[in-house]
C-alpha cells in the first residue's frame, strides 16, 4: 500500500486548524479514524440497529452476528482460542478494572504481592492500590532505569530480585508492553515467564501495542490482556480484555443484570456462558460490531508495514529533536522505542509548548500522560509528547520541529 | 515578536519579567496553590495597609500563561479591599490576559485569582508535588 492511499482514508486529515494543515501527532492519546470505520458506523445505525441477544426478529439477528462476529475476529487477531475469551469492555482502564474486581477481590488476600512497575499508566496503577487499602495486599514497583545503559528500561535484576524476595505471596504481575510516555518496548515474554516460574499469572496493558505489534496470546502464554479500540483506529467506547478461558470461569462477575445470567428465579440465578458473563446489560453493540472494520484496516495495512513506517519517523523526529539544545528527551534512544516520544524543552512550559504547536495546526499532548509516578521520577510537571500513527509522515515531523523551533525563538 | 494567538507581547514580557517576583518577609496572607494537571504552583504572600492591598509579592514555577497571569493581577490588585479582592471574577483575570473564557488554558489563568482568594481566606496551601 501507498502511503498516499493510507492518508486518504483518513478524512479528519484534510481539516484545518487555525488556517493550517492538521499535523496530528497525539495518537497516544487516541488516533484518528479510517473512512471504512466511520461508514460502517452510520451502516450499523441505518440498517442494522436492534438489541442483541433478544429478539427474534432479523434486525436483532443482524446486530447479534455483527456484535459475536466482532469477538470473534478479535479473538483470531490475537490469537485467543475463541470469542469465549475475549470481553468488550469500554476501554483499557475498565478492561483492568474488571480483573482488580472480578479476579482480584475473589483470589487475593492480605499479604499477597502484585508487582506492577514505575512506568505504568494509572490505569494500571490505581485499581492495585484501592486493593491495597481495602484487602491489604502489598504493591511493589520495578523501577526505570534512570541514566546509562539500559535508560528508560526496566530494571530486569530488580524485577527477578522483587519476585524472588516475595516468592511465596507474588500473585500478579501487570505491567505495560508499551510504555505511552517513554516508547520503551518491554521484554513481556520473558516477564511472563518469570512470572509463570513464580507461579504467578501475568498481565499486560496493551493499550500502545495492539496497532503496532502483532499480539499472539499464545505465543506469549499471556494471562490476561488489555487494550482500546480507541488507539488502534477503531471507535472510542470499546476495550478488550482477553483472559486465559480456566482464569474467566472460575471468576465472579462483576456487574449484574440483563445478557450475564442464563436463567432467573425469585432464589436463584444461573450465570451466562463466557464472553457474556462479564457484559452486564445491552452493550456497546455499535462500536464493539465496527472495531472489526478497525482490525481489518491494520491487517490490511499489514504490522510489517506499520512497524517499519512508524521507526521510520520516530528515529527521524528523535535525530532532529536530539539535534535542538535545552532539549531533554525521556526514555531509550531513537531506535529503541516504538509510538512516543516525551520531551521537555528547557524555558518553555510544555503547556505552553503545546499551545504554540497548535497554532501552527500541530497537535502534541502536554502533561503527565496519566503517569504521575514517572514524572514524578523525572522532577517535572508535564512533559510533551509526540506519537505517531501509520498515517503520519516526514512531512509532519518537518512542520512539527519548525513550529517547536518558533516557539523556542518567542520564548528564550 | 509575532502577535498572533495565546502569546501577546504582554504575556510573554510578564512571563520573562515578571513584576512583584519576591518574597516578603512582613505579610498579612500568604499561600501556596498548585494544579496538578499543568504542575503550576504560585506562592503568593500580601500585606495590607490600613485596609487596602499594599504589598504583593510572588514566586511561581509554571506555563507562561500562569505566571504572567499572576504577574499582570499582582499589579492591579494593589489599593484593593478584602471585599473587592474576593469580587474579583474569573472574566475580569481573563480579560486583563485578552484571553477567551472558552480556551482549554483558563484553569493556567485563574490560578492566580484562586491564589488571591485563598490567601486572603485563610485556605489550606496546596502544594504541586512536582515542584
Ligand atoms: C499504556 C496505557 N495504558 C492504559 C491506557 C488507558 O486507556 P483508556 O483510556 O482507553 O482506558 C492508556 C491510554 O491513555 C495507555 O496509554
């Protein structure tokens, strides 16, 4: 494929901000959304809406198939089993939610250990430490390495020392495959193996993976995993969460009603069979049915061609950002990392940074990108950050440093 | 200097040169404020005389928009009364920085005025964890 045909599906692309062309690098945040994605929802409105699961009749029928399908085709896309092991949820955070509650509040006791590390997200973090106050199970975080070799990367030694030390209470072990602020690419196969060693289960937020590396959960031996939509040019409203099927049974549900449960009495009730178990009520039947269009978008463009592309301009904003003085770039280097970069420009808030940018039509993120630990390792506030997308370019990365170079001169 | 957008002449002046940019030593109210979405923390101490504002001092470590806000209302809170400080409205800072009431930055230009109002109530300081 072309990368002029990847643009032009990309109708948001030709907008205009503050008279200028769209440059749009937040795709850590969410990306933009192809043609197909956006037709196929107005479809599902204009032919297809009923409720699933409930009705006889063909609209009903037509929605379940779409809604099933869209399981279905994630399952095959990272090689779960079947749709038994793939949840919709709304997003990443409720899809590691759901395993805090559903998972953690049945099998975890005081004095149990999960091991997250420093560079989660706080969805990641958050759901652990409410299980600290109300169970009081211990947390313990593998740290960054900070400078030298290895800057921006877990501490390996750290993490094996941690599982050892605890060996005995070790439950869990969640972490990031990719990091959304420093870029950083984990080891999670072989973190996944110590974990399973220690005879823990493992998870993984793969929020800043699933549009750039092809997950096999197989392969991975992975336990549960987590992701949105929203950032793999799907629709916003939808997360997945894949759990090992033995894991997803012997789990309560976490929300109740209509779709979970097989059968009421006035006594008793009987529980769905697996995916419905875990979607309580009439689901996002919408946009769950559309993120197949979003995966066939990506196995279209093809992980090859996405993951080539993307280096491609991360080491060529990494080299031109590098290049500027006052400039400190957090995490590995340019050819070690994948999706972001996060930076701090030494006199210019990155707030105000990123509302120069925008003048120019330059969408950057400022702030602490949901990772406040981290950032409270680096002793800044709010860092910027660009994050690319297949449909980005060269071109993009030319306007991005020319404005960031502006509002440098404005400035200092 | 270009004149387009967020960043006049005036703010980025204020930003490099802020006024009243002290400590006092004598203050009547003093107090630390801090949002934690943008890590902007002012420090903000003032002494009254017979009544009115006399002295404004202030330390701050933010975006431009933050300290030259605190910096431009520094100057026009000076001969004020505790009355006329706490009337003070969030528009009134907004117009002084020629700033739309719907920009995403508002939360950065009010820091100041809730700094004001929360010295001279007697309000908790709320220091940026970060600074
Ligand atoms: C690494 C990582 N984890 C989790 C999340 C949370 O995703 P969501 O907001 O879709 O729940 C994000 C997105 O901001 C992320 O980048």
């Amino acid at each position: 494929m072309e990368q002029k045909e990847i643009i032009d599906q990309f109708p948001i692309l030709k907008r205009q901000i503050n008279g200028k062309r769209l440059v749009y690098l937040d795709n850590a945040a969410t990306t933009q959304k192809p043609d197909r994605v956006i037709r196929a929802l107005r479809q599902y409105y204009e032919e297809h809406n009923a409720n699933i699961h409930r009705g006889l009749h063909t609209l009903s029928n037509e929605a379940t198939e779409l809604y099933e399908g869209a399981h279905e085709k994630c399952a095959k896309f990272i090689n779960a089993n079947n749709m038994q092991e793939v949840i919709f949820t709304r997003n990443t955070t409720e899809s590691i939610n759901l395993v805090a509650y559903a998972w953690g509040r049945k099998f975890l006791k005081k004095g149990d250990v999960v091991v997250i590390t420093g560079m989660e997200h706080h969805s990641n973090i958050v759901p652990w430490q409410m299980l600290v106050k109300e169970l009081g199970i211990r947390l313990e975080w593998v740290p960054v390495i900070d400078e030298g070799e290895g800057k921006g990367h877990l501490d390996m030694e750290e993490l094996k020392r941690i599982i050892s030390v605890n060996s005995n209470h070790i439950k869990l072990v969640s972490i990031v495959h990719v990091s959304n602020v420093l870029g950083t690419v984990n080891p999670i196969k072989d973190i996944i193996d110590i974990t399973h060693n220690a005879g823990a289960i493992a998870m993984i937020d793969a929020a800043q993976s699933a549009a750039r590396i092809k997950l096999d959960v197989k392969a991975l031996d992975v336990d549960f995993l987590a992701f949105s939509s929203h950032k793999m040019y799907g629709p916003t409203g939808i997360g997945v969460l894949y759990g090992k099927k033995d894991l997803l049974e012997s789990m309560n549900p976490w929300m109740c009603g209509g779709d979970m449960i097989r059968r009421v009495s006035r006594d008793d009730y009987s529980l769905n069979e697996l995916p419905w178990k875990f979607e309580a009520g009439t689901p996002n039947i919408a946009d769950g049915s559309v993120l197949s269009e979003a995966i066939d978008f990506i196995e279209e463009v093809g992980f090859d061609y996405i993951q080539k592309h993307e280096k491609d301009l991360i080491s060529y904003a990494y080299d031109n950002l590098a290049d500027i003085d006052d400039i400190t770039i957090f995490g590995p280097g340019g050819s070690d990392r994948l999706g972001v970069i996060s930076f701090y420009l030494n006199g210019v808030h990155a707030h105000d940074l990123a509302t120069l940018l925008n003048e120019d039509g330059v969408a950057v993120r400022a702030g602490h990108h949901c990772a406040m630990p981290l950032h409270l390792q680096f002793g800044i506030a709010a860092t910027a950050r660009i994050s690319f997308a297949v449909y980005n370019t060269r071109d993009d990365v030319d306007v991005f440093i020319k404005s960031l170079k502006d509002a440098k001169k404005r400035f200092i | 200097m270009q004149k387009k957008g967020l960043y006049k002449e005036k703010i980025v002046d204020h930003y490099k040169n802020p006024r009243n940019y002290k400590k006092l030593k004598d203050y009547d109210y003093k107090i630390t404020r801090s949002s934690a979405t943008c890590g902007d923390e002012i420090t903000i101490f003032i002494k009254m005389q017979e009544g009115l504002v006399g002295e404004v001092g202030f330390q701050a470590s933010g975006c431009a928009i933050s300290v030259a806000g605190m910096s431009i209302l520094s100057e026009k809170i000076k001969g004020m009364t505790l009355t006329d400080l706490n009337n003070l409205s969030e528009d009134f800072v907004l117009g002084l920085l020629g700033m739309d009431s719907k920009s995403p930055r508002v939360g950065c230009a009010i820091l100041s005025l809730k700094a004001v109002k929360g010295a001279i109530n007697m309000e908790e300081d709320d220091p940026c964890d970060f600074c």
